[in-house]
C-alpha cells in the first residue's frame, strides 16, 4: 500500500440536522429561518424543494447508521438542531428530540461509529432570528445556555463537540451576498454577527471547559486558501487582504484568541467595528479550541483591483481585491467549484507553522454532481468513479502534509447519503449513498460507498 495513514485516522462523514432529519414540524419542533424562508420565498430553492422532508433521516436513521458501518465509517458528524431540542430557542427543553438524539448517540455507539456533534449549521430557530440573531446579546446567550444543555445531556457519550460550522457562511450569505435568509447587505451588520458569533463560540467553549467532561471541542471552518495571481506587490497584498476577510476573521480568534490586527484597521478605517464589551475580548482571548474541524473545497485566486467600485455601491470585501480565474483551472462543473488539491496540503502546513500545529481534521471536502442517476451500473448502483478520484487525489496530499508533521487526525466526506443542501436543495449529490427521493427515499450504496470501506478496513490505499 502506498499512503498508509496515521493509526486511530478518523475516517467518516459529514452531515447536518437540518439537512437530514426531515420531520420538520414533528414532534415539538419549531421553524429555524430555513422553514420560515421557504414558506415566503419558495422560488430561492431549487426545484422549489424545501427543507420540511430533508432525506428522512429522523425515522430512518438505524438503518442509517446500519450503513455507516458497512461503509467503514468509524466516525460520523451531524449536528444537533436548537430549533428541534429548544424548539422557542430559549426555554423548555423538548423530551422528544431529547429522546431522538440520545436513540442516535446511543445507535452509532453501538454500531463503532463515534459521534461527533456540532450544534449550528446555519440553522438559526426563527424566534431567535426575530429577536435580531447574533446580533443580540440575548440571543448570544440563549445559544450558550442551548450548547450548554446539549453538553449536559449528551456530554457522557459524545467526545467531540462543535461549535459551529462555517461561521462564516451565515455572515457572507445572510447579511452580504443576499444568499441566504435575512438576505440583509449591510457589512456593519456583516461585521457584527461575525462577533457575536465568534463571542457565542468562545462563550460555549468556557461553558464545555467547565463541566470537565472527559472530551474535545472545537469548531468547524471552511478555509479557502487565497493564491496570489502573481508575485507583483499588489496582487499579494489583494491575496493577504481575501485571507483576512476569509480565512483569518475567525481562524485567528478561535485558535490565537485575538483577531488579525490589520483586519481590525480595514473594519475601523471605514466605521465598520462591531460593538463589543471589553469583557468580550477577554472571554475570546482564554477561550480558544482544542481541536479545529477544516472543510476544504475550493481554493480562492486573487488578483490586485483592476476598476474602482461604484462609490454608491454598498461596501464588499471585494472592494478590496479581484476574484482571478486562472486559466486552464480544473473545475467540478456543476458546483461551479475549483479543484485544486494542493490546497489540503497547504492548509495542513499553515496550521503547522503559523498555529502552533493544532490538533485538526479534515471535516468536510467533497464532490456536488448533478444527475447522478446516468452513471447507474447494470447492478443498480452509482459507479461514482470520479468522486473516488477527487477523494484520492486529495487524500494524497493530506498523506503528504502528515508525513512532513502536521498534526491531522482524520478524513470526512461531505457527505454520507445525498441531503438537501440549502438554497440548492437536491441539486448536486455529494454522498457515499444514494437517496431516492422518487422511491420513498430509497438508500442504495454508491461505489465510492464501498470502495471506501477497503480504504479504511487498510487504513490507507
Ligand atoms: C458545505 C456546508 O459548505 O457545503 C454544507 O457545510 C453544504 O452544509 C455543502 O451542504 C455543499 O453545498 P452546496 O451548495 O454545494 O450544495
């Protein structure tokens, strides 16, 4: 075998609550924004498909699981809804999702799969939204006092706790880019969410601390390297300036404790500081990680500003650099997404040097394909053979960083059985199982499916 990989590797999937569960209002649970959006804007989701049945996951998650194991998973993330066990974000505690999250910790126990638990994928509960989202301290609050219970409950058995995922996400698509509920384009309002997040995030890690569980937390964030166009001064600084904005905002704080100084100047040269408490800076600065969950895709190129933008225009990161396409670049077409594999190794290798080489895994990397049906096999199965190229040829340069030092501990795929996926619903399928959305969500293994049950019963290829 050519790239064995480090003993005890995590090697699984990645999912979420809302995208999988389904059962949306079953049970006790209560609308998170996703709900609420699609009911007033039905026409923003692909195929006008909305989160109400996410792939069943909620009724059918043994059998579920069941394939987890046959697969080679050792190790599984989904997240915990606050819409589902808090169902008015703040308050009474639902005995059913209790019931429903202790079934699925106690199954995947029982199957070999260890869990590991994020608590916010992008699923603000609508009252909370109401009351102004992370730009409110009560809010703030509220999701510290939900982690916490989660912790509480749940804490015996679950090791590996995530804040967030892609706290980014909700800033860039939510109060930016208009692709996401509230769909507000205001960066001051950008730049406040990102800190109370980040204050959210840091509050939940003193919260878990505290409670000295015998186990990690950490959060998950996607990290797009940003390469130059060139080695002219000016594309550098553009590239430097994109890391800040994408990379650094929460990379810094969460692992160093303090965010990037030069971020801090750009925000503060225009007006756009957040407000904050003293007291805040503090909490952030002692609270950092123990362990960091990357998601990798796409790497960004960068190029020096080539106009200037319109002086109405409300202001973008963008503003301050150009997005480069490079020419003859590799693309995954129905994503839209670069592929550039290198990136992984980079990553690994930035963390080793530059942040005391912290403890990470892989938590998402992955391959969206549109009409996965015409690559059906004679046996009734995806041969998905691109999808075991892309995770190889990654896997590759992983191997690479952790033969050099850095200090990676596993591999998961997004995702594990095909799931709605935000604004672009069913669209692109990323998993190692099929779902039949037409045959009663019919589960049927792909071939990267069980090709990555040799990888991992070898623990490399
Ligand atoms: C990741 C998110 O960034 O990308 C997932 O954590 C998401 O929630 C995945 O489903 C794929 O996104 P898309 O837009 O390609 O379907």
């Amino acid at each position: 075998m050519k790239y064995q990989f480090p003993e005890n590797f995590w090697w699984g999937s990645a999912a979420s609550g809302p995208q999988t569960e389904g059962a949306a209002d079953v049970d006790g649970r209560k609308p998170s924004i996703w709900d609420y959006w699609y009911e007033i804007e039905p026409g923003r989701f692909f195929n006008g498909v909305g989160p109400k049945n996410t792939s069943n996951f909620y009724y059918q998650y043994k059998e579920d699981i069941a394939l987890m194991k046959e697969t080679g998973h050792n190790s599984f993330r989904t997240s915990i809804q606050w819409s589902r066990l808090i169902p008015d974000g703040i308050g009474e505690v639902n005995p059913k999702a209790v019931e429903f999250y202790n079934n699925v910790i106690d199954e995947m126990l029982k199957q070999g799969v260890e869990p590991f638990m994020n608590l916010y994928h992008f699923d603000m509960p609508l009252s909370m939204q109401e009351k102004g989202g992370f730009e409110s301290r009560e809010v703030i609050e509220a999701y510290v006092t939900f982690a916490e219970t989660c912790f509480k409950l749940f804490g015996d058995r679950v090791k590996y706790w995530f804040t967030f995922n892609e706290p980014i996400v909700p800033v860039e698509a939510g109060y930016l880019y208009d692709m996401h509920y509230p769909n507000v384009v205001d960066f001051k309002r950008a730049a406040q969410v990102a800190f109370g997040t980040t204050l959210a995030h840091a509050k939940a890690v003193k919260a878990y601390h505290a409670l000295n569980l015998d186990g990690k937390i950490g959060i998950i964030l996607n990290l797009t390297p940003s390469y130059p166009r060139s080695q002219n001064p000016a594309d550098l600084r553009a590239a430097h300036i994109a890391d800040l904005f994408f990379n650094r905002s929460f990379l810094d704080p969460v692992t160093r404790g303090e965010f990037p100084s030069d971020l801090v100047e750009i925000l503060r040269e225009r007006d756009f500081l957040p407000n904050y408490e003293p007291e805040d800076l503090e909490i952030i600065k002692e609270n950092t990680v123990d362990i960091l969950g990357v998601n990798y895709y796409q790497p960004r190129r960068v190029k020096a500003k080539e106009n200037m933008p319109h002086p109405d225009a409300p202001f973008m990161p963008e503003h301050l650099f150009d997005n480069y396409e490079m020419p003859f670049r590799k693309m995954n077409p129905y994503r839209g997404w670069e592929i550039y594999e290198q990136a992984i190794y980079d990553i690994a290798i930035n963390l080793r040097d530059n942040y005391g080489n912290i403890p990470f895994f892989i938590s998402e990397n992955g391959m969206g394909v549109e009409g996965e049906e015409r690559y059906r096999n004679s046996d009734g199965f995806i041969e998905d053979t691109y999808r075991i190229e892309f995770i190889e040829s990654h896997l590759k340069w992983l191997h690479k960083a952790i033969a050099e030092g850095a200090n990676c501990h596993g591999y998961h795929l997004w995702t594990f059985m095909d799931c709605w996926s935000w604004a672009n619903a069913y669209k692109n399928r990323y998993g190692f199982v099929e779902v039949n959305l037409d045959e009663n969500y019919k589960r049927t293994v792909k071939a990267s499916g069980k090709w990555f049950k040799t990888l991992t019963s070898q623990n490399g290829f």
